[in-house]
C-alpha cells in the first residue's frame, strides 16, 4: 500500500480538538486528494446549475461557520440556481463568508461579501451590473482552497477556518481596489415572496485604514427567517492609499419591508469618510479600499472575521484562526482537519490498483455530507446557554433518512452536539426545528421529522449528556400542540414554521385529512412515522404512553384506499376527505406540483404507499401479499412508468421510483423484506450508477445538505439503516476493505472477498454473511448484535459472487410498528 506523505508543514495542532486524536496512521493518508468539490455544481443543461447539486463550491472546515466562496448571477434565470453562490458561467458579483449547499427554494445567505476590482472606471458601487465579473479559464477547488480568474484580470484565492476566512486577491497592475459591500446577499431572481432581503448594516474604518468593522442585516429567505446580523471584522494586508465609507439608497426591488426610494432609477452613492450607517430606512452601505498603484505590489490578501455576537469576536477570530495571511498554510490546516475529523473516519484500499473513480464518489460524498449544518458553538445571539448551539439544519426532512444515521457512528461528538442543540431550540422557542436556517426555524415539509433523528439517536443508545427527559418532552409537544398559524403565504391551511400543521385532523381522525389541509397524503405518512418515533422514546422515558403513540403510528392505514388501482396495482395511501370517504379520482401516478398547497408532496401516492419503514408487513399485506408486493417493486424500477415529467429537473429519470428525492430513499432496499436481498442489491447498485458519477452533474438532483450524497456512501459500505430503529440492512459493499471508526474509537471492519465488479464484472452478489465470526443467515442486523458491532466495532465479512443467491434463510426484518387497522376487510 502506499501512503501519501504528509507534506512537511503542519500547523493542524492549533486547531487539535480533543475528540480528533485518533488513528496516527490514517492520518497519513490525505484523502482530501480524491475529493472532487464539483461534483453537483451542474444541472442536466451543461453549463447551467439548474437541476444541479445547488452545492457550496468554495473553502470550508467540517460544519464551519464560515462558507467562503463565490456568488455568481448566471442568466437565463430558469437554467440557474444561485442556492449555493457558485454557478458554472454565472458573472461574480461578490465573495462571501457563508452558504448553504445542496438546498433549494429561496436562497439563503452570500454575505457579508468583498469584491476586487481592478478599476473604478465606469463602476456604481450600488450597481453590481457596472462590475460584476466574467470568469476566463476553469476555476481550481480542493478541499480547503480555491482560486478563480477574473476577466478583469484579478486573480482570487480563497481559504477558510471555522469563523474566519483569507482572501488573496492577485490584480493585473499595481492599481488595486476591494468593494465591501454590506447589503449584498443571495438574490432570487425568479420570485420576490421567498427572497432575502436588506435590513441594514453599519460599517467604521479604523484610524490606519487597513482594517474594518461593523455588521449587515439580512432576513428572508426560504424559511422567510428573521434578519440575520452578522458582524464583520476585515483586515489588508497594507494600510490603502483611500478607505472610503459610503451609504445609498436602499432601491432592491424585494425589499418590500424597507424600501426607501422608487426602483425606476439607479442611485449613487454617498461618501461618508470613515463610517456608514443605515440609518432609519435601511439605507445600503459598504467602504471601498484602494491602493493607488504608485508601488510594484500587485497583490492584496484580507483576512476576515464574523460573528453572530460582537464585532469583539469577529476580530479575535480573525486573528486567532488566521495568525499569518498565507492561503496555503490555512488550506493545508483545512485539509487536516477534514482528513482527521472526516475522510479517515471511513478508510479504503488508495493504493496504485484502487479504483480512483470509486475513492473520489466516496470522499467527495463524505465531504459533501459534512457542509451543513453549521457549528455555531459560542454564536448563539438569542439566549444564554450551557449547551452547544448549530444552525442550518435544512432539513430534517432530507437529513432524517439515512444521514443522521452515518454522523452517529462516525461523528458522534458532533452528533451528540447537535442533537443537545436541538433540544435545546426548543426549550427557548417551544418548537424543535424540521428545517432552522438563520437561527429560525423552517420550513416544515411534512411532518416533525426531527422526531425521526431524535428517535434514531435514542434507540441506538447515544446519552452523553443529552438531556433525554427534555428530549422526550420535546418531541411529545410536536405530536400534542397544534401549531400557530405563521401565514406563509405559500399555504393558507397551516404553519410551515414549527411542528405539524395537521395535528388537529390527526388526533381527532387519525389521519391528515385532504379538505381541510395541504399535502394529506405526504403528511399522514410522515407524521405515522414521527409518532413510530416517539414510542420508540417513550420506552424509555415515558412507558405509560409507548401504547398510545404506536397506536398512532398506524394512522396511514385509515388513509390506506384498499379499492384505488392504478397500473394494475390495487390499495394504495390516497387523500381522504374528512367525512371519511376517498378522493378517488385523483391521479395516483401524478401528484401535479407536488408543492405546498398540494394534496401530497414531492412524491405521488404511488411511491409514498411504500414509505412505512416501521411496518412494511402491513404493506406488503395491504398490497396483497408477498408476490403482489414485489411485482409492485419490481414495477417501479421499470423505465417510462413515471406519470410525472420532472424535465430537466430530473437528469433523464423515467421510472416511479425517483432516485433523487428523499422519500424513495429506502425503496429499492426493500426486497430485504421478501428475503430477495440479491434484488436489492442488484436495484441499488442499479441507481447508484446509472446517477452517481465524478462529474459536475454527477448527482441526480439538489444534493439536499448532502443527503443525496450519504445515500451513496451507505450504498458504497453495503449497508443501510432502518431509521428510528436499530436495523442496518445488509446489502453489498463496493470495497474490498473497509475500516469505520465507529463510536469514537472503534474500528468497524468491512470485507468483500470475492468482489470483482469493474467492468461489467458481476461479482457483488452476496453468498454468505459472517458478522464477528458468526454465520449470519438474516439479511439484517441490530445496532449492537453479535457483541456491539456498532458500538464496539468488530468485522463484517461478506462473500460475494456471481450467483442471484437467496442466501438469507432467517427472519426478515422487522415491522416494530406492526398492527392491523380494519380498512374494509383488509
Ligand atoms: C429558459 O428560457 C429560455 C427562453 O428565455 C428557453 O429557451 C429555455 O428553454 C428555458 N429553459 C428551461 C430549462 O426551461
Ligand atoms: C491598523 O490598526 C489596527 C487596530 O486598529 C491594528 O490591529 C493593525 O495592526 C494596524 N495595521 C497596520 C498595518 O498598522
Ligand atoms: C497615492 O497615495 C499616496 C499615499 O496616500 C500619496 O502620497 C500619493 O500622492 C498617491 N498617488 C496618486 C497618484 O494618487
Ligand atoms: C444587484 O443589485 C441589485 C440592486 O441594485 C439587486 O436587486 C440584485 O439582486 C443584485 N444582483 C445580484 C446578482 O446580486
Ligand atoms: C418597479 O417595480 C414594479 C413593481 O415591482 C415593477 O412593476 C416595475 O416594472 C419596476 N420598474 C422598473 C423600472 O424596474
Ligand atoms: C483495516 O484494518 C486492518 C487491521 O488493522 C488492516 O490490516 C487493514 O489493512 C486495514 N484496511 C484498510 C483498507 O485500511
Ligand atoms: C433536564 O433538564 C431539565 C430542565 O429543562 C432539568 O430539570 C433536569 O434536571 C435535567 N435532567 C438532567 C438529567 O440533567
Ligand atoms: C394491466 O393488465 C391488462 C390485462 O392483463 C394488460 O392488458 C395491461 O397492459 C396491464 N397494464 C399495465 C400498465 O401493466
Ligand atoms: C365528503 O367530502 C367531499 C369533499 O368535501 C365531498 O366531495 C364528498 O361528496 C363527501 N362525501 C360524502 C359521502 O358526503
Ligand atoms: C411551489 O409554490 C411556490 C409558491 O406558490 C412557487 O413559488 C413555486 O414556484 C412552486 N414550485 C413548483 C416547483 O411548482
Ligand atoms: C474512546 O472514546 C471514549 C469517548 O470519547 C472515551 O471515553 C474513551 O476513553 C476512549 N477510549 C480510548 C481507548 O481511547
Ligand atoms: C471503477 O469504478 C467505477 C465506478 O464504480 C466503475 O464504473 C468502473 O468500471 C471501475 N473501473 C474498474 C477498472 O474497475
């Protein structure tokens, strides 16, 4: 095997944390190589990001605050998605500390930003048209850094620690200027209600002028959040020739709440000296720096600090994180930590006969899963607490799945982290998040999946020092309180901010009923699971009421119509009014927008009528038995069976079962549940590379937070977990060797002798399973079976062939959710 070196400078020790120590040798590898932080940067129209990955492609730590990179305007407007700042052709229209990546709907975040520019000639500092910036030549990212060329012949690196970020601007001649830009943020083209907007922003310029400081205000967004202020400390490199502070008016055509002038001119702007403010109507303000090129320096480096607490600590990050200005030594700091804390947590054969397409899908999809949400330890502006704070968790609604799933075994401590910061949101604001961005919580797209990631944790026994009786209280209030009404304009009939909307129809009918509420169909499925869930708290915390809540659990049954039909296929989860009878004429294969106001959301009835994880032996009699349940499978995975047109937006899927959205997730694993492992692994494997590759389109869709990407890496190990439960399917695994850090210091062995599948080579069918040393004859596993496989770690030995093999001959996985609702005789 070889091993990589590791380049001789190491300054990884600043930023050491206790729980990162482990595993010497691991560390020498530098995984951080085979990441490819294209991947998903593209849509299906070359060129253009719609449809794409909506990724962050810039410079970040694990969970960091700070996202720095690019933000781009890329036209025509439908082909584009300005989600994660960077486009592939977009025109740059600043640089900017922190992003999402992978989500969709309104953009969030892009600020506080600087520009460089090479000339004021002909420029309006409030007209980002009279700057904005071409790229020529390809843009460079790795893991920790990245450079881009601008038309004006300014070269941009940028390299990023946790709060703080360093740019290092490279200008065509000695003329040098950097705009700072209080009030420019992601903008959203296409529509004004889910928009962000300006609510203003200060700036001040320090007597030697190298230095500034002040804060912007920022709200809106998909989750239409509460402003945002975010303090800002930057520094230059050399003191500028002129720092001018100036102001103007607040003209953007969304700022609905704070307009103070007409759009229909273009205004100037005002110079203020050393310090702007926006005063009562929100003016924009900003400070442009120059250097006046009477020296040989064509360089400018700036390093910047944010906070969401003082400008105190904005500057002490800044300095603290970035003690000197080289962008290379902060990258290589970045790539250290991302080996130590996340690449080598999942450790595979890099040796010269590796598969290098096979190790960049696997740690480009680990990088990918560690971007959101963000650590905000320390950066909690809204109330004093012991406990950590997180944000941009967007959303549970993608992350529950399986994501949550893969941080508990490799990343327990952040995990642990985060799970204390939810609880913790909700003893300040009554609700725990589905979707928190911006430190306000939102959107909820279905039910309070955070029930589903709480459950999770629990039942495979994660404590430390969570509060599990808050934690339990928590949950049980999304399942008992109705609500306020937010008024999103988007859905007249229930809050998207906090809890489930329904709950009112869900306790008295037992199910979402499609008259008095949006998404019916989508809604009751969900909100069966959460309630799965939280029995499966309850057995620990609050026995008296595990009967209660599994009972609840089984309300999908009362929206189960066992006389639809649809593609020959009879019983299906459809809209029930609330007087009890079916919306039958609605189209089974076809949920038309899928959207907010819709009767089901992102996924037809069809597919969701296979998302009961806690009881898939109810569904499977519901369908109609075992024969009748796999040619339903069978049936989905059929190409041009679709009855949506999901357009570019769907990178050429034509079957039912959409590869790229959440709630299909767990479909092609369920052959398990017939004993057909085999099937499941030959569908999986199936999608994973017919719609996973090392390219900028490389994902099927929104990498949504990375859960498109996780659905990957579970998909590489030969696993995958029954979420809310303990299960892991056994599926097969794409490595011959793979060694997991599990539960902080564990080592999870993984073998496949007998894989040979380069190639069209078929060799990755399973033909026996020994788990720590015993011969496995069920095609699944708990958490901590055979000796605390997941907790104490231990190997996972597979056989792999040719041969379409029952090999399994145990029980199937199980329906901890099982009972049998009576809906008319079936
Ligand atoms: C975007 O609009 C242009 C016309 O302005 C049209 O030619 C193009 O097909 C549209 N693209 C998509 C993805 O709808
Ligand atoms: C400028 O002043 C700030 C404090 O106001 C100081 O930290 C910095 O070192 C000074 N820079 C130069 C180049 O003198
Ligand atoms: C450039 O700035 C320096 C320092 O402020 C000043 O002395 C010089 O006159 C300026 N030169 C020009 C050409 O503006
Ligand atoms: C450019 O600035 C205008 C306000 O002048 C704003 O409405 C628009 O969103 C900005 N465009 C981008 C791409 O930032
Ligand atoms: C000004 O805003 C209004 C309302 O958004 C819009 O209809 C109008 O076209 C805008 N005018 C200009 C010159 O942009
Ligand atoms: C996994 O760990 C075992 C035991 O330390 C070691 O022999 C093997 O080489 C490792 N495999 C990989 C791919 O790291
Ligand atoms: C959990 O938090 C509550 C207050 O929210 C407190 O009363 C209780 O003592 C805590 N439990 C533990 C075990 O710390
Ligand atoms: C349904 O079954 C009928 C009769 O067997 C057959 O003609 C038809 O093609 C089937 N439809 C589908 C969608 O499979
Ligand atoms: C139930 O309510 C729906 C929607 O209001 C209505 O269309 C249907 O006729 C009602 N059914 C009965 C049996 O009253
Ligand atoms: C969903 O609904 C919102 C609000 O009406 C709208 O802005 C958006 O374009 C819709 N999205 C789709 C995919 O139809
Ligand atoms: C393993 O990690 C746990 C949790 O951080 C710690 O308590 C324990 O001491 C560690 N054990 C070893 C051998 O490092
Ligand atoms: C390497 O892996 C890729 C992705 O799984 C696969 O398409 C290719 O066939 C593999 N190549 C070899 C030589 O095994």
């Amino acid at each position: 095997m070889e091993h990589i070196a590791m380049p001789s400078l190491r300054i990884a020790t600043i930023f050491l944390t206790a729980a990162a120590v482990q595993c010497i040798a691991a560390q020498d590898v530098d995984y951080s190589q085979y990441v490819n932080p294209f991947i998903g940067s593209e849509g299906a129209i070359e060129g253009y990001a719609y449809g794409g990955g909506d990724v962050f492609v810039g410079s970040a730590l694990p969970f960091g605050m700070v996202k720095l990179g690019l933000d781009s305007f890329e036209i025509p407007v439908n082909q584009s998605a300005l989600n994660g700042g960077w486009t592939p052709k977009g025109k740059v229209t600043g640089i900017s500390m922190m992003h999402q990546s992978g989500t969709g709907g309104g953009p969030k975040y892009g600020y506080p930003a600087q520009m460089p520019l090479a000339s004021l000639e002909g420029v309006n500092l409030l007209d980002n048209l009279t700057y904005w910036q071409d790229r020529d030549g390809d843009d460079v990212a790795s893991v920790g850094y990245f450079k881009t060329h601008f038309e004006s012949g300014v070269t941009v690196e940028l390299a990023a620690t946790r709060h703080a970020g360093l740019h290092h601007y490279t200008y065509p001649s000695s003329e040098k200027h950097v705009l700072v830009d209080f009030s420019h943020y992601l903008p959203h083209p296409t529509r004004a209600w889910d928009s962000q907007f300006y609510a203003g922003g200060e700036i001040e310029i320090q007597p030697n002028s190298s230095t500034y400081s002040g804060y912007t205000s920022i709200g809106g967004g998909w989750n239409l959040g509460a402003p945002v202020t975010v303090y800002v400390c930057g520094e230059f490199d050399s003191i500028p020739d002129s720092a001018r502070a100036f102001s103007g008016k607040n003209t953007f055509p969304v700022s609905r709440h704070f307009r103070s002038f007409d759009n229909a001119t273009t205004p100037e702007p005002t110079f203020r000296g050393t310090s702007a403010r926006s005063g009562p109507i929100n003016d924009r303000v900003g400070a442009i720096f120059s250097w006046n090129g009477t020296d040989d320096n064509q360089e400018i480096k700036s390093r910047v600090g944010i906070s969401l607490m003082s400008v105190a600590q904005a500057c002490a990050y800044k300095n603290q994180e970035i003690p000197d200005w080289n962008s290379e030594v902060v990258a290589q700091a970045a790539r250290d930590e991302w080996n130590r804390d996340v690449f080598s947590k999942i450790r595979v054969d890099t040796s010269e006969k590796a598969n290098k397409t096979r190790l960049a899908l696997l740690y480009s999809s680990l990088y990918f899963m560690h971007l959101i949400p963000s650590e905000r330890i320390n950066e909690n502006p809204l109330w004093e607490s012991e406990e950590p704070c997180w944000d941009d968790f967007y959303t549970m609604w993608d992350l529950f799945r399986n994501q949550v799933s893969l941080w508990h075994l490799i990343q327990p401590s952040y995990y642990e982290s985060m799970i204390r910061s939810l609880i913790d949101i909700w003893r300040n604001e009554g609700f725990l998040p589905d979707g928190r961005s911006g430190n306000y919580n939102g959107l909820v797209q279905g039910g309070s999946n955070v029930d589903n990631v709480l459950a999770d944790a629990y039942v495979k026994g994660l404590r430390g020092a969570i509060n599990w009786t808050d934690g339990y209280a928590a949950v049980k209030k999304n399942a008992e309180v109705q609500p306020y009404f937010d008024q999103n304009p988007v859905d007249e009939r229930g809050s998207l901010k906090d809890g489930r909307s329904a709950l009112s129809d869900w306790i008295s009918l037992g199910y979402v009923s499609t008259d008095r509420k949006s998404r019916a169909v989508s809604k009751t499925v969900e909100y069966a699971l959460n309630d799965f869930a939280i029995s499966q708290i309850a057995a620990g915390e609050s026995q008296g009421d595990v009967d209660k809540y599994l009972k609840r659990s089984g309300g999908w049954q009362l929206s189960w119509d066992p006389t639809a039909t649809s593609r020959n296929f009879t019983g299906f989860v459809m809209p029930r009014y609330a007087n009890g009878s079916f919306h039958t004429d609605y189209d089974i294969t076809d949920c038309g927008d899928c959207n907010w106001s819709d009767e089901s959301y992102e996924g037809t009835s069809f597919e969701y009528s296979f998302v009961i994880p806690h009881d898939m032996e109810r569904v499977m009699e519901l369908m109609g038995g075992p024969q009748h349940f796999e040619s339903r499978l069978d049936y989905v995975f059929q190409p041009n069976t679709s009855g949506v047109d999901l357009g570019v937006n769907g990178l050429g899927i034509t079957t039912i079962n959409n590869v790229a959205n959440e709630p299909d997730f767990q479909t092609p694993y369920l052959y398990n549940y017939l004993n057909k492992q085999w099937k499941s692994v030959e569908r999986s494997r199936q999608l994973a590379t017919d719609f996973y590759f090392n390219t900028s389109q490389g994902i099927p869709g929104n990498s949504d937070a990375g859960a498109l990407n996780c659905w990957l890496v579970w998909q590489m190990l030969g696993l995958y977990p029954v979420v809310t439960t303990p299960v892991y399917l056994i599926e097969s695994p794409w490595f011959e060797d793979i060694n997991i850090t599990v539960n902080h210091n564990h080592t999870l062995r993984i073998r496949a002798e007998g894989l040979d599948d380069g190639d069209g080579k078929q060799s990755y069918y399973v033909q026996s399973v020994n788990i720590n040393g015993q011969a496995w004859d069920k095609n699944w596993f708990n958490h901590e079976d055979a000796g605390g496989i997941m907790t104490e770690g231990g190997e996972i030995l597979f056989h792999l062939g040719t041969e379409q093999k029952v090999w399994e001959s145990g029980e199937v996985p199980p329906s901890p959710g099982h009972q049998v609702i009576d809906v008319g005789g079936y």
